[in-house]
C-alpha cells in the first residue's frame, strides 16, 4: 500500500489524474470501476483535461458502474450512472459500447447484476478501481459489516449512507433506500486500487480504516 498525502483537492485531483493517466498509458483498454461522490470530481475534471491536451486517450477504456440506487432510472439526475456518464464517461469520450451498467429496475436487478458480472470476467477482473471512502466505511455501497468475498448485490442501505447522501435528494426521507453495488469481491480482485479521501469529515473514519 502507498499512502500519499496532498496538501490541497486541487493536489488531489492532479495526483489522482497522474495515477489513472498511467493505467490507461500501460493498457488503453483498460477495465474500471469507476466512483461517483463529490471526491473524485476534481480527479475526473483534470483528466478530461489531460484528454483535451492530448496527453491521455481513454477512447478504449471500458467503464464499469460501481453502484446504483435501485429504482432510479437513469434520465433522472440523480442516477449514479447519469453522474458516472457526466463527469467521466463523456468528458473522455468512452463510447457507450464500452460501459457496463447496472439494470435499474427492481425486477430486472438479478438479470443485470449476471451480465455485470459476467463483464468484468470477461475483461480479466478490473485493471482499477477507484474508489471513494463513505462516513461509515463503505466502499461503493458494500456496507459495513461487509467481508471480504461479498458478492455484486442489492444492499439495504445504512441509515448513515442515507443521511450522507440527503444533500444530493433534498433530504433524507427522499433518498432511495435500497441501492446495487459491485462486490467486495471484485473490487479487492482489482490488479489496482486508487482510494481517494478529502475532507475533514472523513479524518476518523481514514484513521480507523
């Protein structure tokens, strides 16, 4: 593991930028999972960046939704792949024959989450993931007590995560409460992961993790 500490988000998304630059530098077709959050924005905005200088080519990237809220469609805006497909997907012109998402209706979830699966098996596992870091530990919606070997799913969602998340829905009582997410399993199987961490909110739970 390497630890590296930044003194600013502008830092943070130059560094992050850097380290997903050399992924897609080694192998342009690269398998990644890729977070939403507030974190990771300022990483995603400096890559499309380094894409518009022509220092970066993520044409042959294949993306790979980490989570979703079920029951949300994704014309609405607050999908998870709306957001994914805002903020990574479009800026560094990943076709959409290239991304993996998340079916999500209630009755289609299991059918979606075989083919997401049988995805990433394809692709070899995921070349990287990134992740963010939630108040209470989760990592996509995987949350605690979560081991190591647990599968892509739907998830309750903690009560922590829907307050975490009331700011982006207008309040709590409106935030869906079950959500799919890629496994631990396959996330740890990952050849690469880039945990990205900011803001003084998350200093105990970075601490404790």
């Amino acid at each position: 593991m390497k630890l590296i500490v930044v003194d600013d988000y502008e830092a943070l998304g130059r560094e992050g930028a850097r380290v997903i630059a050399e992924v897609i530098a080694r192998k342009p077709d690269a398998a990644i999972v890729v977070a939403t959050g507030d974190t990771p924005m300022g990483i995603y905005e400096e890559l499309a960046a380094r894409q518009a200088r022509g220092q970066v080519d993520a044409s042959r990237v294949r993306a790979f939704q980490l989570d979703e809220y079920l029951g949300v469609p994704p014309d609405d805006r607050r999908s998870l792949y709306g957001w994914m497909d805002r903020s990574f997907t479009r800026p560094l012109g990943i076709p959409e024959a290239n991304v993996v998402r998340f079916l999500w209706q209630e009755e289609r979830a299991a059918e979606g989450i075989a083919d997401y699966v049988r995805a990433v098996e394809e692709a070899g596992g995921f070349d990287l993931a990134i992740l963010g870091l939630g108040p209470n530990g989760h990592l996509g919606f995987n949350e605690p007590p979560s081991g190591p070997d647990s599968p892509t799913r739907v998830v309750d969602l903690t009560q922590e995560s829907i307050e975490s998340n009331a700011e982006y829905w207008g309040g709590p009582d409106v935030v869906p409460r079950r959500a799919i997410t890629a496994g631990m399993d396959l996330i740890l199987a990952a050849r690469r992961i880039l945990l990205v961490v900011s803001g003084e909110h998350k200093q105990d739970i970075l601490r404790r993790t």
